[in-house]
C-alpha cells in the first residue's frame, strides 16, 4: 500500500505536544478518561529514560496523523531482543489512507535495523480493521501459545 504523503519519523521531545494529543485520543478510544497532562508526563518519561521507542506519522503539512510506540523485551528461547508493539493509534479523520500500514512497516524495518528477532502486539479480538493490517504485513496469530495476564 503506497502512502505518499505521510512521512513517519522517530519521535524526539520536540515531538510531544504532538504525541500527547494522539496518546490522549488512544487512551479515549480505549475507554480511558481524557487526561492531556497524566499522558504528557508518561510520555516525556518514556522519552527522556530512553524506555520506548515511538514512530510518529506526519501528512504532506506536517500534521501528526497517527504513532506507535514499542517497548524492548528479550526472548530466552531464541537469545535474542523483540520489541512489544504496545501502541498503534491513527487519528480518525487519516484512518483507511494507509497511515497504520506506513506505522507498522517501519515498525517492522526497525525490528531488523536493531537485530531483534521479531515483533509481538496483542489486539481485541474484534479488532478487525487493524487485524485486517496485521495479515497484508504477514503477521501471523499465535496459536501455540495462551497469553494471560495478571493486573496488581
């Protein structure tokens, strides 16, 4: 899928008024109540401690129309780094113009950049618009392994 107008760039500190306002509206697609200055401070934590790394989608204008952000974890079995895609997010008005296409290829070309072995995100099962992404990238689901979770 070709996006000839968006460009897609790492996200630096210069960049965070532009990543909270898309971090805020994610948390609010999830349900989360808005809270501009909580996501302000995550986020610049996440940015100065260096914890994540965040790709940032821009139109033609420079415009932000969508991120994601990746966490690193390491794989025992296979000895190797893989990054989480924790965060996928396009804003509504840019959906279905390839814009999460874009995000998720370069999300893919910096798993390689890095040696990683791969690339692992968990989605809703009704996700089916970003499901839908995930298979034309060639992401395969998981079906040898049950993933739980446990919430403190």
């Amino acid at each position: 899928m070709s996006t000839p107008n968006v460009s897609i760039r790492r996200a630096a500190f210069s960049d965070l008024d532009a990543l909270t306002a898309l971090f805020d509206a994610y948390r609010v697609f999830y349900e989360k109540e808005s809270d501009s200055e909580g996501a302000r401070r995550f986020l610049a934590d996440r940015l100065q401690k260096n914890d994540s790394v965040v790709f940032l989608a821009f139109d033609k204008d420079g415009e932000p129309l969508g991120f994601t952000q990746l966490y690193p974890l390491f794989s025992s079995v296979r000895m190797r780094s893989i990054w989480l895609l924790n965060d996928l997010y396009v804003a509504h008005e840019a959906r279905r113009k390839g814009v999460g296409h874009a995000l998720m290829t370069r999300a893919q070309k910096f798993a390689a950049e890095t040696g990683a072995a791969g690339l692992e995100l968990a989605t809703a099962k009704d996700n089916r618009p970003a499901k839908s992404v995930y298979h034309d990238l060639g992401w395969e689901l998981d079906t040898q392994f049950d993933h739980y979770s446990f919430t403190v």
